[in-house]
C-alpha cells in the first residue's frame, strides 16, 4: 500500500520576495520514504509569470519519489580509498620489497623444479642396481634444492608478512588523516590538512584528563609552539573540557599562545572513538584508559602511551620549525611505531 505524506516548509526566496509554503506529497511502495528523497518539482501553471520575473501567489508543488535502495556508505567508500592510498605509500617506503618478493617466488620454484627432477632420479636410481653409485650424489642434490625451497620460502613468508603489517599500519594511518577537525567556529578541516604544518598531540580521555593535561603543558607553552605541536583534547565520557585562561593584560601574550595551542577540536565523535578503540585493542591497553598520541610533520604516529604526554620530552626531542634548523631537521620527528 502506497504511503503518502504532506509537509509544509517554509521556502525563502530571493532577497525583498515573500514567503510561501510547499506542499509536500511522497509515495513509495514500501515504508514511507525520507522528506525530499529523488524529488522532482512540477511547475504549475501560474509559475509562468514567477518565470517572468512575477510571483504568482499561492503555493507550490513538489511530488517526491523514493526507493529502497540503500545508498553507498561514505565510511566504506573512504576506508577503501585509505586502504589503496597505504598500498601506494608502501610501495614508495619499500620500493625493492616486489623485487625481493618476485626472486624468492622464482627461487622457490626452480628449487621444487630441480626437487621434482632430482626425486624422480632417485627412484629410478634405487629400482635400477646399476645406477646405485649415483644415489648419494642425486640424494645429496636433493637436499639442497628442499632446502633452497625451504630457506626462500621463508623470506617470502617473511617479507609477505612485513608488507602485510606495513599496510596495516598505514591504513590505520590514513583513516587517522581522514578524521575531522574544528580550527574554528566557521572551518572545519581533515587531519590531514596540518601535514607538513603541525605535529599534534592527541589527549584522549575523561575531562578530568584532559584538563590535567592542559595545565601540565603551561611551562611548556612556547616551546611546544616553536616546534609547531598542536593538542588534539578528545574526551571520551561524553563532556566538552573548559579551559580557564589568564585573561589579565600583563597575561594576555602568553594567553593567546596557550588558545592556540590548544584551539583544535575533534569533530564527528563517533569516527574518532572507532578509531581510537581500534588502537587500543591492537595495543592491548585497556579501553577506559586515556592515552596519548603524538604525531610526526608527515602525520605518522611516532609514540604514544598511557597516561598524561611527556610535554618536556617533546621539547628536548623536537626540532624547532623556523629559525636556522628549519627544514634541515624535518626527518628527527622520531621513529615512526
């Protein structure tokens, strides 16, 4: 059975015009549809003169349409997308790893080749007396080329295994990269957008935590700005942190530097806390635990642990970000986990 629905909206015009409603009818053959699913304006008549630069009165039409087909999941479409991005990334950090990987395959198979041959040798020496002086130097053969197979086998087990946790890693590092940002009231950003600008520190944890945190990174302030980190606070119980700042004139300098280090926030909550279980759980840490991760220039995880950050170790670690070491120690971000 058809469902119909009616819904009047108000519907702005252009600037000076007057307001008028729509009327709304959708049908579907199955449950009702949402408002203005496929929907298709039917102009009536009277909206001629609308064309002709006058507005007839009296309302307007619009007849809505609607399937059950489900639409494609954004999350699905941009893990996809973070999965072929990490294979193009390990293929430039590891650019000889195919190369290895094809030797060991070709080594593999001439080694089972030369063992089928030297196997067959060998039966045919034992069921024939006259070739028996031949045996030992066709079983000797034999097992070299089993342990040719054997060795090479390995290292492609290996090196498939290496690449495997590479990928890994740098899907998880790219699904980090597509998480949202607020810089502001008006901008809204991906992660990835700071690299190469920023390295940030992501605080996660109760409010209590977080504001914990926030005092201990005061000393720290300048410095921490000079090497261009920036904190991430993301509460995980659910509460907006309050920062108490020195709105004193004297205070007013280092006041500004303390809003701007701490002037990012998490947004889409739900994608943040789906990622940040799943590095919890590959790390084995306990998911009521705040943690902190801090990331390189080019937006890799270069530490993390639980508990508050170590604000004075990234002060002695980091280089600075302008001045004479600028861009010569770009790369000293530190070993990337």
């Amino acid at each position: 059975m058809a469902a119909m629905a009616s819904v009047s909206l108000p519907i702005y015009g252009l600037p000076g015009s007057r307001l008028w409603p729509r009327h709304v009818e959708c049908s579907s053959g199955g449950p009702p549809p949402p408002p203005f699913a496929g929907a298709r304006h039917v102009r009536r008549p009277s909206d001629a003169a609308a064309s002709a630069g006058r507005r007839a009165p009296g309302p307007r039409f619009v007849t809505c349409s609607a399937s059950n087909k489900p639409s494609p999941s954004p999350t699905s479409s941009s893990s996809t997308e973070a999965s072929s991005l990490a294979k193009i990334r390990s293929e430039v950090l590891s650019p000889f790893r195919s190369v290895r990987m094809f030797f060991y395959l070709a080594f593999v198979a001439s080694g089972a080749l030369g063992g089928l041959i030297a196997t067959t040798q060998l039966i045919a020496a034992l069921t024939n007396s006259a070739k028996a002086d031949a045996v030992p130097e066709i079983f000797k053969g034999l097992l070299i080329d089993i342990g040719a197979v054997s060795i090479f086998a390995f290292l492609y087990y290996r090196e498939n295994n290496a690449k495997n946790a590479q990928v890994a890693r740098l899907t998880r590092e790219e699904n980090l990269s597509n998480l949202k940002l607020r810089v502001d009231e008006r901008r809204i950003i991906s992660l990835s957008s700071l690299r190469g600008l920023a390295r940030l520190v992501i605080c996660a944890g109760p409010v209590s935590f977080i504001t914990e945190s926030f005092k201990l990174s005061e000393p720290y302030t300048e410095s921490l700005l000079d090497r261009g980190v920036l904190v991430v606070p993301f509460a995980t119980d659910g509460n907006s942190p309050t920062f108490e700042f020195d709105e004193s004139e004297e205070m007013k300098e280092i006041t500004n530097k303390r809003k701007r280090l701490w002037q990012l926030a998490p947004v889409y909550v739900s994608e943040w806390t789906k990622w940040l279980d799943q590095q919890k759980k590959l790390a084995g840490v306990s998911p009521d635990s705040p943690v902190y991760l801090s990331l390189r220039m080019d937006g890799r995880v270069r530490g993390s642990g639980v508990g508050y950050p170590p604000w004075n170790a990234f002060v002695v670690q980091l280089p600075p970000v302008k001045g004479m070491w600028s861009g010569l120690l770009d790369g000293m971000d530190g070993r990337v986990l």
